[in-house]
C-alpha cells in the first residue's frame, strides 16, 4: 500500500502543471491518505470488535445451552421427585385407611368385653376395680372415634374428585339434616345469605366443609342460643365465604396449630376429636383456596376461606342486607 501512494506521489511530481496547483494536488492527497488510514484503523477495530463480541456471544450461548439443560434435568428430577411425593402420599393415606379399618376389629373387642364386665360384675369387684373397667371402656371409645375420625380424614376428597355444579342451598340443608338433633336440643340458629349461588365445586368436599364449620359453631356455644351465619362475596376469580359463629371463641395466635389433625384447643370434657378442623383445611386445599379464622374470645368466631373458580359469573348487589354479592340472573 505505501509503495503504490509513493508511486502516486513521484506522478504528481512529474505532472507538467505549475508549483501552485501541484502542491494543492499533493494536499488534496495527503488529506485523502489521512482519511484512508483512519478508515482502516476503524475497520480494524470494527472487525476486532466484531470477533469479540462474536466471541462473547458464542461463549454466552453455551452457556445458556447448559443452563437450559441443567434447567430441564432439574425439571425432569422435580417431577420425577413430585409424582414419587404423590404416590407416596396417596401410600400414607390408602394406609392410614387400612391400618385404621383394621384396628376397628380388635377395638370393639376390647369395648364390648370391657362393657360386659362392667354390666356383670360392676358391682362385686369393688370401687376401684370399677374405676379401673370405666377406664377401659371410656379409653375403648375414645379411641374408636379418634379411629373413626381418622378414617374420614383420609377419605376427603377421595371418594369423589370430580367438581361439578354445587348450589348453595342443597348442600346447607343437607348438613341441617345431617346436625338435626344437635340444631333441635339448642335451637340453633342457622343463616344463610345467599342460598341462591351455585359454584363449581367438590360436593362431598363442600358437605364436610360446611358440616364441620357449622357444627362447631353449635358445639362450642355455651349459655345461649348458637346462631350461625353463612355469608359470600365475590372476589376476582374466586368465591370468598365467612361462616360466622357466636360461640366460646378462641386465641388468634393458634391459626397454624388449630387445622392440625388431632389438636383440641378446649377441655377433654367436650366431644370430638380435634380432626374438624384438619377435614375443613383439606377440603379447601382440594379446591386450591386458603382458610384461616378471626376470633375473639366469649364473642365467636369468623372463619373464612375461599373456591377459586375458572369462571365468575356477572355480578350485581345483592339484595340482602349484609355485603353479599350474587350471580346476575339471565
């Protein structure tokens, strides 16, 4: 390149023109070689940076690509991981059915003969020996409905897991039949607000859900008549409802422990188990909701949960008195 630009120069020089436009020429020229050699050091570093950055990119392609494996192995192990944590689960829960099935035999043994003793030789052992079959009978009992209830629990949600069409007001008179006896000794109040709204939902789910809720509300009333009151709102793209009782009420702080299978929060002397509560949180759970309660203590408690819905209908105000919204008659 220099050798041909010499060669350009010496023909310049060699021009028959006068000094005057000869040196113009040559500036012309020199200007001219300045912009060539500035062009080609900016191609060069153009090209340098080009094969850098090629570089970069080809080296930040590999990289994704192993992320992307990495990514897609680990994906892979996670639902390798989640059907196995299913399967596993579904193991606990079709043994939890059987091993409390099976303990039911021996059991009623043990509570009818604890019973015949006691009805035959209840008076010719003595007090303690009383005492001591009294034990045995209650203990029998208990048990049996610890048993029972455990088997219910297992069952939730598996006896039937399709979601259909629920009304309302189907499933709050069947659950008044179901507690006919508890809501005829103590006059028990129950309302509903909207007995109208159908949802789409897990019937058996649903029933228990209710039936446990609303029969607290009965059960741990005390010194007036229990009154329990059913309402709904609509939220985005779920159904919220609050079951509100006027019962004994209890600490806030017990949110977590209270829907734990077995935990029992009032004395020994009341009936039940402690699993309601456990069968309420696992029937939302099936539904993909969230429960938790609001309680004050001698006042009653709110609980509170929600049925998420793929669909929610048009909406108006309701006509009832409290805040409760339901679907737009078409």
């Amino acid at each position: 390149m220099k050798e041909e630009l010499n060669s350009i120069n010496s023909l310049i020089d060699e021009l028959n023109i006068d000094e005057k436009n000869k040196r113009e020429l040559l500036n012309k020229f020199t200007d001219l070689q300045k912009k060539l050699t500035r062009t080609e050091f900016k191609l060069d570093r153009t090209l340098r940076d080009k094969t850098i950055s090629s570089n970069v990119l080809n080296t930040t392609i590999k990289e994704l690509e192993i992320q992307k494996q990495l990514v897609e192995e680990n994906s892979m192990q996670l639902q390798a991981s989640l059907k196995k944590l299913e399967v596993s689960f579904n193991e606990l829960e079709q043994f939890a059915y059987i091993a409390s099935h099976d303990l039911k035999s021996p059991l009623r043994t043990i509570s009818n003969f604890g019973q015949l003793l006691q009805r035959n030789y209840g008076d010719k052992m003595g007090d303690e020996a009383d005492q001591f079959i009294n034990f045995i009978v209650t203990g029998a009992q208990h048990m049996n409905e610890v048993i029972s209830d455990l088997l219910e629990y297992s069952r939730v949600g598996n006896k039937n897991k399709d979601f259909t069409i629920v009304k309302m007001i189907d499933i709050i008179d069947l659950v008044k039949f179901n507690l006919a006896e508890s809501i005829n000794e103590t006059n028990a109040d129950i309302i509903i607000d909207n007995p109208n709204l159908e949802l789409k939902a897990n019937r058996s789910s649903m029933l228990q859900l209710f039936q446990n809720l609303i029969g607290n509300g009965i059960k741990f009333c005390e010194g007036k008549t229990p009154v329990v009151k059913i309402t709904c709102k609509a939220l985005e793209n779920a159904w919220e409802f609050s079951v509100t009782d006027n019962g004994v009420g209890m600490e806030e702080s017990y949110q977590d422990k209270v829907f734990l299978p077995f935990q029992r929060l009032n004395s020994i002397e009341r009936p039940g188990t402690g699993i309601g509560l456990a069968i309420c949180k696992k029937s939302v759970k099936i539904h993909g909701g969230e429960i938790r309660y609001e309680s004050k203590v001698g006042e009653g408690t709110t609980f509170i949960f929600t049925i998420p819905q793929a669909e929610m209908p048009v909406l108006e105000e309701s006509v009832f008195d409290s805040n409760v919204i339901v679907p737009q008659t078409k």
